[in-house]
C-alpha cells in the first residue's frame, strides 16, 4: 500500500492537520530536538508542545501534528531520522488497543475505533468542509474487521439510502444511514481523497454489530515492532501533496501476523 502525505487546512479554526505515524517516546524526543533546533520552545508530555514567534505545532503521540502554520517544512525533513529509531517490542493486545475496542450491549457488539481525527468536534469541522482524515491504517484496521462483521452499519454517507435520514453540516447535505458491512467498507472515505459514493464514521467514532469474529491476540504476546512506516519525498507537486509514503515497514510489520493472512509474507501491510 502506497499513498500521498497529506495535511488539511481548516478554515473553521485556521489550523493544519498532519497525520503522522504513531510515535513512541524517542521519535517524538527526535521532533521535539528538531523543533528546537529550528527555533521553538518545546514542552513534552503526551502531548508535545512547540512554541515560536510563528505560531504553534502540537504533536500527538497517536499520530497527529496541529498547527497554524504549514507543517511540511518543520516536519519532513526528520522523516530519515525517525526511520532510523530501533524497532521496539509490544505486545499484540496493546497494539490492538491502539486501533479499536470492543464490548457488548444489550445484545449488540459495540466496535470503538481509535482514530487520531475523525471523531467529536474535528469530525464535525471535517464533515462541513468536505475533508477526511481518516488513515490508510484506521482503514485498513476497519475494513479487517468488517470482513466478518454481521449486522447493519449505522453511519454517515454523502448519498441517500433507503430509509436514510438528511442532516445538513454547514453547506452539506448527509445522511445518517444503516448500510452493509461491505458497502460501508468499499465506500470508506479516507484521506487519500474522495470517491463517487462516500462513507463516513459516526462522530462517535462506534459501531454497533450483530456479530463479529476479532483476530486471534493473546494476552502479554509481542512482536518487534517499528513506529514508523518507510517514507521517501518525492515531488508530488503544489500542496497538500509534498511527499509520498513507501509503507512496506511499520506497524504493518505486525498487520500480516496480526490481521492479515497474507500469500506473501515478506509483504506486510502498513500504517500511516
């Protein structure tokens, strides 16, 4: 899986929106030395804080960087640096947790994504400007589960569906409809852009199922893992296309023992 780096700008509060991998603690020392290098003030903690007279950038762990200012010039150049951060060891329950959780109620099966952007009040700003900040990983994490999914999908599309209801967000018009696992999934709207027919997570970010059969994760087993996916910058033209991800390593290392039951298995999938 190959895709664009991409960052949102949104107008309903004048800030940047990076995706980024998930980073543990050392690569986010690595961005906090390069901030600082480059002239901010930096404060860490799960969040971490960088201050200049420009303006501010805000790095999530999860993997999200929030600024006011274009963050592909503070932030690409380290993409080496990070690649060379040793791979570390987690264990596969708590990589899973990284992504979703999962509890009954009354009688359905209650799917709680984890995702870095596409829920409560940013879900709502993305929605009435037409963008996603959905990841190739959280899809591909989604679509996964899906695949054994039973049920209906309560969610949000861009298109009307039987029994759909409208609601309008700023200029927009979308429906709050119940669809099948594998329409919802193939319609899935990411970051990489938008389709004919566009499916959305409610702002929530939960699902509601009949049924559903999870990967097989046992308790305290790990695997070796990287943060971060292989990125090389390529000239993709004008904003907000500036780099391309190669992702063949990564969290993905632990996607094809994990989740997928791949043919090829010098062949992993790949987070963002």
């Amino acid at each position: 899986m190959r895709f664009t780096l991409r960052q949102s700008f949104l107008r309903a509060d004048g800030r940047y929106y990076l995706p980024l991998p998930k980073l543990n603690r050392l690569q986010q020392d690595t961005i906090a030395a390069r901030l600082t290098r480059i002239g901010f003030r930096t404060r860490s903690g799960k969040r971490l804080r960088a201050y200049s007279s420009s303006g501010f950038i805000h790095v999530d762990g999860s993997g999200l960087a929030t600024s006011n200012m274009d963050l592909f010039d503070p932030l690409v150049p380290l993409i080496p640096e990070l690649l060379e951060v040793k791979r570390e060891k987690i264990a596969l329950d708590e990589l899973a947790s990284m992504y979703f959780a999962a509890k009954r109620r009354g009688g359905a099966l209650q799917l709680r994504l984890s995702v870095r952007a596409e829920s409560l009040g940013l879900w709502r700003k993305l929605r009435a400007e037409g963008e996603s900040l959905l990841t190739p990983d959280e899809a591909a994490v989604l679509k996964l589960l899906l695949k054994e999914a039973r049920g209906r999908v309560e969610a949000v599309t861009d298109y009307p569906t039987d029994g759909s209801r409208v609601r309008q967000i700023g200029r927009r018009l979308y429906y709050l409809s119940a669809l099948d696992p594998e329409e919802f999934a193939s319609n899935l709207r990411t970051i990489e852009g938008p389709r004919r027919r566009n499916a959305y997570l409610p702002r929530s970010a939960t699902l509601n199922l009949a049924s559903i059969e999870f990967p097989d994760v046992k308790p305290g087993q790990t695997r070796c893992v990287e943060s971060i996916s292989a990125f090389r910058v390529e000239n993709a033209g004008s904003n907000p296309a500036r780099g391309i991800f190669s992702p063949f390593t990564g969290i993905g290392t632990i996607f094809a023992p994990f989740f997928i039951a791949s043919k090829r298995p010098n062949l992993v999938a790949s987070q963002l």
